[in-house]
C-alpha cells in the first residue's frame, strides 16, 4: 500500500469500479462469498456517511472541536454528527426509540451494565494506536470479562469545593457538605448513583455501592434530615459556577474544574479531597452494537485518545485525560488532578465510580430524597 | 308507471318534500382536527398509560402487566411512603398561592383598563403585554441576578440596616423565589380573561345601578363582580393549571425548597436510572387531577348562567 494510504481512504477510480462490481456480481452468483469477492464487497461498501455520535454537552461542535479535530482531517467526508445526551438515563431513554447511533460515552459505573445489555460490543484495541498511552488503571476499569469494552477518556474528582473567607471545616471530611453551620451556603450532586455512595463512606458503611435495604433507609432519612441546609442541588455545571459565582454558595459537592473556575473568578476557595476518600469518574467511549462504521468509530477514538487532545481538555475544560503524556499548562489543575501521581484516581485519595447492582433503587431513594 | 323504489319518482318526491341528503359538511370539517386530536392527545396519553401499567416497558425481558406503581401512588412504598403525594400537594399549594394572588393583582389592572374609559387602554394593553414578546429565560435570569444573596436587594437591605451583609436574606433558590417569577411570568395571561369579560359588560346596567341610587362600591359588588366571575375563574383555572406541573422554573430558580411535582416527573424520565414507570402514573395523576378539575369549574365559565342569577 502507498504512504499514508489505508483500507478506508484509498480512492476506487472507475476500472477499479467496473472491475469490483464484475467481482462482487460474479461472487453473488455463488452460494457463499469467496475471499475475494469478500474484499472487493467491503471495499464498496467502505464504511461511508456521517460518524454518528451520542454524546454530552460540550463534547461537540459546541466547543469540543479540538478533541477531533485530527478525525476531521482524515476523513472530511465522515464528519461526526452529535446528538446530546443529557445523562446515560437520558441515553437509555433514546435509545428506546432505536439505537441511531455508533458510539457514545457512558460513565465507568456503567460499564458493566452496558457490556450486559447487549447493545454494545467491545473495542479492537489493537485499532488504536494511541491506547498504548492510557492510564493502565483507568484502562481496566474500561473491561468486562477480559473484553475492551469502555476506552477511557475525560476523568476527574468528585471532592469538596469551599471558601476558605466563610467555611472553616471541623474536619477534612464529606461532613462538610452536612455542617449546620451553613446552612442555606451548602450544594450536593443529583446524581444517587455518586450522593448514596458517598453518603456511605461518611456514614463508615463497609461497601457503599451495594448497600443493604436497611442501610439505603438509614442514608435517605439522613440526607433528608440535612436538605433544609442544601440550598440547590445541581446537574450543570455553569449553574453552579453562577450561584457559587454570585456567593450565593459557600460549599459545594464539585468536579476540580469548579475549583480551576472560581480560582479563576479570585474567590479564595479550596478544593478538599476528605479522608472518607474521594470519588472518581472516568468517561468511557463504548462502541454500540450493529454499527456499520466500526473503523471510523476507533478512528474517532483514536483521535480523542492522543495527547494533544488530552492537553487541549485538560488546558480548557479542566478535566483529566486518561493518556499519561497529557499535561495541562495550568500548576493548579495539575495539583487539583494529582497528575504526577497516576494511582490517585483509584488508590488511597479515591474510590472509582463502580457498578451499583441495585442502581434502579439507589435512583429511587434519591428522587424521594428529593421529593421529600 | 314509475317506480316508487327510486328516489327520483317516489312519490314523496313528487310531491314536493326532499328526502334529506347525509350532510357531511360537520365530519369533514371536523374530521382533521379530530383525528390530529387522536393521533396527537390520545393515543400519546394511551402510551404513557401502558407504560404507567408495564404494558409497555423501557427494560428489555419480561415484563407482565401490573398496578403496583399506582398501587404504591397511593397506599405508601417501602421506601418512599407517601412522597409523591405530598410533593403533589406542595405543587398544590404553590399554585394556589400564586394563582389567587395575581388573579387578585391583575383584577384591578383590567379593571382599570376595560372601565376607566381611557383613551389609551389598548396601548396601556399593548405594554401589559410586551414582556411576553421577550425571551423568558431573560426574565428569569434577570430575577436571579435581583435575588442573589449579594444582589440588589440585599445589598439594599444591608444599606439600609435591616439585613446584617453577613447574612442576607436568602430569596433565589427558594420556594418564595418560584412562586416570585411564577407571579411575574403569568400576570399578563391572568389580566387578559379578565380585561374581556369586563369589557364585555353591558355599561347600561352600570348606568342602570347608579341611577337606581346605587354607590359605586355596590355597584361594583352587586353588578361588576358577579359578572365578571366567569372571566376570574377562566384566569384563575389559566394559571393554575399550567403552574401544577411546571418545572422549568424550579429548576432556574427553585433550589431544593422549590422542587415541585413537575420536577420529578422529568426526573424520572431522564435522570438517575430511567423509571418511566413511576414517571408515567405520576403524570397520569397529573391529568387526571387537572380533568377532574376542570369539569368541576366549568359550570362556572358559563356566563349566561351569571347574569340568569
């Protein structure tokens, strides 16, 4: 094959063409398809159209361009196409209406449900150049069942954000986010999948993620008893940075690009990992099944995967990236993300967000939390 | 000799009477708009009551047909109790507060406008109107930069003397900040049923009372007032529907306190682990409080029935 050349971008000039189709209708004659005529077929049919992906906000042409720009060059004419989802609830609920599309990126506490779903299938590693330079932890929390199924990207905290001029902590602790003393200054999550977990290991439970009937009762009466100090309870981010923002928040259950934000905005904040352990989030690509652009997916992949995206998303979005060669510019997010310390995300300062077998529950002892 | 089985030399014919041709003018003018009402009201709503039941269901395997969400709805869950029945009736009373006040603020504003005679009242009209014509999410922006805890009116507040800055009153994220911009976005739908049914009185009987040697303030509670019910139930069912399950503002601006039924209707729908199930028996109860409701105040949108007292 010429330089620079492969499978997908090789151009078919018109001999080739009238050759191919001579070959393929030849082949359709037979009752099975030769080897030959296998590869003349899947050459016209190369993996064409627009890339289909299903994923959040941000993460598009609504900002996210740099993380593919590199797909974008190479295949000009397989452009992706997003559509956003809001959550993996939401992702599930579109998909009820048919799966449209040939990626999207779940959460690393849905990986094991979604590789039992049945609707995605894994990844062929061996298609992506750049996954050699992912952080081996967060690579396999990527797996099911020895299969590739999530490609890890973006990852982060979730901690303690809180003014150091207002807020004095009675200790390094999620019990901030239940301090009395503040009441109405207080944010938590909507999220009980992360809320109920945490709540947990602030309540010293021995596997928060798989807590028994009893234990869910005694977490939700707690939380309840503690929202009248909750002033709002968040799901976008620019809301929080706005109320933070405009000091109508002193503490808040954050991401450490919160604390990059309102760094940024001069306001004297700390972002405090508690001694309970903090949580972690790594978003994974997951490659759905029965799409029929499985290469240009992993191109797409490969394209987020390097480390000239890693830094881009760590420099503007104040997330981690999961290649080890990405180092974001700014000291803080590197102390705020403990890059020089590749264990951090799953070791002794964090828990990795991890399957919740009785995740439906966990959601509706949330929403009762926030009913009540 | 002609055959009296047709219908052209029948002897009814003939004799001048016409045997009355199918008049399909009413179905085929009613014909669309039924079936879009069909296609797009009912059979949606026929959906959602499948789902509510497990008929039709988000998760894949087995799934028999069941009432045990409505079950729960009512006689209590394990875990949650009677939660969403008292998130209903929050919604219930935030809705009620805000309805009555501003039904109770727009009255003199289209009282003002249909009796006072002014020249200018359809302009006077126009501006009552014209925040409509901007974005809402401007407007409830703009409330949230005036609640702020270091907004305006703290900071008034503080000057002032009657707040210490240390700890300012906290009106955004509240359930008085929802029903606030509640008030605010539905003021100028609430004026406008009830600017018409006063436009619509007939002045004679005004005339009538005070030559009768009526005072006005009689007049208006023995003529006015009855008159117009029609058009305050009609402003008062206008906003007090549409708020029960509202959710995009509690969501700006609610905060915890402020979380309504709406709310978790979307939630369950799209947040946490999709329970469409749960979701769709609460909207169910929704409509079926709002159908209920609406059946019961309709006698009293009748304004012929008023004005036969």
């Amino acid at each position: 094959m010429r330089d620079g050349e492969d499978l997908l971008e090789r151009r078919v000039s018109r001999q080739e063409l009238v050759k191919l189709a001579a070959v393929a209708g030849g082949a359709g004659l037979l009752a099975g398809r030769t080897s030959v005529a296998g590869a003349a077929l899947s050459r016209l049919g190369a993996e064409s159209g627009n890339l289909r992906v299903l994923d959040w906000a941000g993460y598009g042409y609504d900002g996210g361009q740099a993380m593919f720009a590199a797909y974008v060059k190479k295949y000009p004419k397989n452009k992706p196409k997003f559509t956003v989802m809001a959550n993996e609830a939401d992702a599930l609920s579109k998909f009820q209406a048919g799966v449209n599309w040939d990626l999207f990126r779940p959460y690393v506490g849905w990986v094991k449900y979604f590789a039992e779903s049945g609707l995605v299938q894994p990844w062929d590693t061996k298609l992506i150049p750049n996954f050699k330079h992912l952080n081996p932890i967060m690579v396999k929390a990527g797996q099911y069942k020895g299969k590739q199924y999530g490609i890890p990207e973006d990852w982060g905290f979730d901690a303690i954000l809180y003014r150091t001029d207002k807020v004095k902590p009675k200790a390094r602790s999620w019990g901030l986010l239940f301090d009395d003393r503040y009441k109405g200054k207080i944010a938590w999550y909507d999220d009980g999948s992360t809320m109920l977990p945490m709540t947990g290991l602030y309540l010293g439970f021995k596997d928060p993620w798989n807590q028994t009937d009893a234990q869910l009762k005694k977490a939700q009466k707690f939380l309840i008893s503690k929202k009248h100090l909750v002033r709002t309870i968040w799901s976008s981010e620019t809301a929080l940075w706005e109320a933070f923002g405009s000091g109508d928040l002193w503490i808040a259950y954050a991401w450490p690009n919160d604390w990059v934000q309102m760094k940024k905005k001069g306001l004297p904040v700390v972002y405090m990992m508690p001694k309970e352990r903090a949580l972690s989030w790594i978003g994974m690509f997951m490659l759905l099944k029965g799409t029929p652009r499985p290469n240009l997916a992993h191109a797409y992949v490969d394209a987020w995967s390097s480390a000239v995206s890693g830094k881009w998303l760590e420099d503007n979005y104040g997330y981690g990236h999961a290649n080890l060669l990405a180092r974001p510019s700014s000291s803080d997010l590197l102390r705020a993300l403990k890059i020089d310390n590749p264990k951090a995300v799953g070791s002794s300062i964090a828990y990795i967000d991890r399957d919740i077998p009785r995740r439906d529950l966990y959601a509706k002892v949330w929403e009762g939390v926030k009913s009540a | 000799m002609a055959d009296t089985a047709e219908v052209g030399t029948s002897p009814a014919h003939r004799s001048g009477h016409r045997r009355p041709r199918l008049d399909l003018t009413g179905p085929s003018l009613l014909g669309l708009p039924v079936a879009a009402l069909v296609v797009f009201f009912v059979v949606p709503i026929a959906i959602v009551g499948a789902y509510s039941v497990d008929a039709l269901s988000i998760r894949s395997g087995p799934h028999p047909v069941t009432l045990t969400a409505w079950r729960d709805l009512f006689t209590g869950d394990p875990f949650l109790g009677h939660v969403y029945l008292k998130l209903f009736w929050k919604s219930v009373t935030i809705s009620l507060i805000v309805s009555a006040v501003i039904v109770a603020l727009a009255y003199p504003l289209a009282y003002y406008l249909a009796l006072s005679g002014t020249k200018r009242k359809y302009v006077l009209l126009l501006l009552l109107i014209a925040p409509f014509l901007t974005s809402y999410l401007l407007r409830v922006l703009a409330w949230k930069v005036l609640l702020g805890d270091q907004g305006p009116i703290n900071s008034l507040l503080s000057t002032m003397g009657l707040q210490s800055s240390d700890h300012p009153l906290h009106l955004i994220y509240s359930r008085f900040a929802v029903m606030l911009v509640l008030g605010y976005i539905w003021l100028p739908f609430v004026a406008l049923p009830i600017f018409v049914s006063l436009e619509s009185l007939d002045r004679r009987l005004l005339e009538a009372a005070s030559d009768l040697g009526a005072s006005r303030l009689y007049t208006f509670s023995r003529v006015t007032l009855p008159l117009s019910i029609p058009g305050v139930f009609a402003a008062f069912l206008f906003v007090f529907i549409p708020t029960l399950g509202e959710f995009v503002t509690p969501s700006l601006v609610g905060g915890t306190d402020g979380y309504m039924y709406g709310n978790q209707i979307v939630d369950l729908f799209g947040t946490g682990f999709p329970d469409w199930r749960t979701g769709a028996v609460l909207a169910l109860f929704l409509l079926g409080v709002v159908a209920v409701l609406t059946l019961v105040f309709a006698r009293f949108l009748q304004p012929s029935q008023v004005a036969a007292d």
